[in-house]
C-alpha cells in the first residue's frame, strides 16, 4: 500500500510532434492542455495571448488536445479540425478561431471556419467524417492523463504542472519564477 | 476495483474529477478495473449528477447512516460533513493495493489510478 504525493510533471516531452509557437531554445516553455469547448480555456485564450505578446522570444508556447467528450459534445471534432488544419500548415489560425467561436461548434460551423481559413475544406470533412486524427487527439489526451491534467486547461512550466491560477498576473509572475530558477 | 471518494456532487469546474474519470474509463477497463465513485450526496442528487456530466460509471450514495463507508475507510471529515478526496484501488480478493488521499481542493487526476493498476497487473503476470 502506498501515498504517493508528487509533483506532477509532463511525461511526454516536447517533440516536433506538438504544435508549438515560439523559439525552440526559449528558456521557458508552457504547454496547455485545453479543450476548446471548455469556458475556462475561452478565458484562458486571451490570457496566454497577453502572456506570449509580454514575453516574446522568451517563451515557446505548446498547445494539446485534451477534449472532454462527455461533457462537451463538439470538443472531439473541434480538436480533429484543428488537427487538419496542421495538416494543411494552419494549426494556429484554427486555434486561435476555434477559441473565438466557441459559441457554434458544430460540424458546419467547423467546416465554415476551414472554409475562412481558405482549408481544402472537402479534405477537412473527410477527416472529420473518418475520424483520421482521432488516434492523435485520443495520444494527446492519454499523455495528459499520465502526466497528471485533472481539469481544464492544465498548464505546464517547463514541465512542471501549475496548480496556481492562470490569470495574467499569476502566469507571468510563474513563468518568470521558472526562468529566474534555469 | 477503483473506489474514488469526492466530497460532493456538482463541482462548479470543467473537468471536475467525475467527469475526468468519465474520459478516462476505456483505460480503466484495459486493465480489468470497474470505477466506482462515492459521496455522501443522496440517490437523487447522483441521479441528476450523472445524467447532467453522462456518466457512464456507478455513483454510490454513503447517505444512510451518513458517511458510514468513508469512517471504514478512513476518510471521512467530521468538520465538514464530506469526505476526502481520496482513492482506493482494491483488488479481487478485497485486498487494498494502492490509495492516495488529495489535498481536499486539488484534483488528484488519473495518473496514479493507471499507474497503480499497471503495478497491479504486472505483479498478477508475474
């Protein structure tokens, strides 16, 4: 019988496979793990947009699905979206329109969105209709489970996850706490 | 068998810890596991809980007398009227394998559950 009392920390390390933005020799890097039907993560969108505008070259920034299927019926399709998008080289500006319609997810609101970010949208809904990225969201979710996300959105600070709040003051006062500790 | 005690119902989050079980019980099942989770909310308050965040596992109701479970466990907390979130892996001779009791305000996610079950099978195959 055992405690285990730990700091949770990312168990998958930042590869090419991550969407990320930002220099890869940053000093800090942030991943969140968010779902983007989740109000928190809306909230938090503006946020970490302040905190990478602040910090320029000083932070690389990693987003990962983590999708709360039950609770959130367009959030898997959402992700898969955003997914294509990689494919297509516009994970960012999927990301970024997918927070900022948060209010209509649905699949012809998703396939509307790749139309405006001129998607080979019939590509997009063939994705969509075959589940092809289902397995890389389904990775992203697991790698989160095992290293400890237990809502929406978890952050990570150079690997470490962040228990304190995630508003403007407090993300930039950690991130640059985890720098001043490099 | 996962025995997961939370404090109450109707946590005022996404992702709360129910429903982050909720995603993860595919993995569970892998091993063999069937999750139950507890509180002392009564049977209707879990009902409406369950089909609000579609929960597809038991809820269990330590209601009548109140909190009689969590005292057997250990986990009950007088001052509050609730119990620890605290979780218990138990395995198929009754045995108490792994727990891991959370500070109160802090989800304590899915990591420790899978890894505790994987220790569990491992040792099983030996």
């Amino acid at each position: 019988m055992s405690k285990h009392a730990h700091v949770a920390q990312l168990t998958v390390a930042v590869s090419d496979r991550d969407h990320t933005i930002g220099p890869a020799d940053a000093p800090v890097t942030l991943v969140e793990y968010g779902d983007y039907e989740c109000p928190y993560c809306g909230r938090a969108f503006p946020i970490v947009q302040e905190v990478r505008r602040r910090l320029g070259d000083r932070l690389r920034f990693v987003f990962r699905n983590f999708p709360l299927t039950q609770i959130h019926e367009h959030a898997e399709h959402a992700a898969e979206v955003a997914e294509a998008a990689a494919a297509q080289g516009k994970f960012w500006p999927m990301h970024d329109w997918l927070y900022r319609h948060q209010f209509a997810l649905d699949d012809d609101a998703l396939l509307e969105g790749a139309g405006e970010l001129e998607l080979d949208v019939a590509s997009v809904r063939r994705a969509l209709a075959d589940g092809t990225y289902r397995a890389r969201v389904r990775d992203d979710f697991m790698s989160g489970i095992k290293s400890g996300v237990n809502g929406t959105p978890t952050f990570y600070i150079n690997d470490v996850r962040h228990d304190a709040g995630y508003d403007t003051a407090t993300l930039l006062a950690a991130i640059e706490q985890a720098e001043l500790a490099l | 068998m996962i025995l997961a005690f939370y404090p109450a119902d109707w946590s005022p989050v996404c992702g709360d810890q129910m429903s982050l079980y909720n995603e993860v019980l595919p993995e569970f099942e892998r091993y063999g596991a069937r999750l139950l989770g507890i509180s002392v909310d009564g049977m209707w308050c879990h009902r409406a809980f369950t089909e609000n965040r579609k929960l597809h596992f038991p809820l269990l109701a330590d209601f009548e007398p109140k909190g009689d479970v969590a005292r057997r466990y250990g986990v009950y907390r007088e001052r509050d009227g609730t119990t620890e979130r605290a979780l218990f892996v138990i395995d198929a001779d009754g045995f108490i394998r792994w727990r891991y009791v959370s500070p109160i305000d802090v989800n304590p996610g899915a990591d420790g559950i899978l890894e505790a079950l994987e220790a569990l099978n491992a040792g099983v195959s030996k």
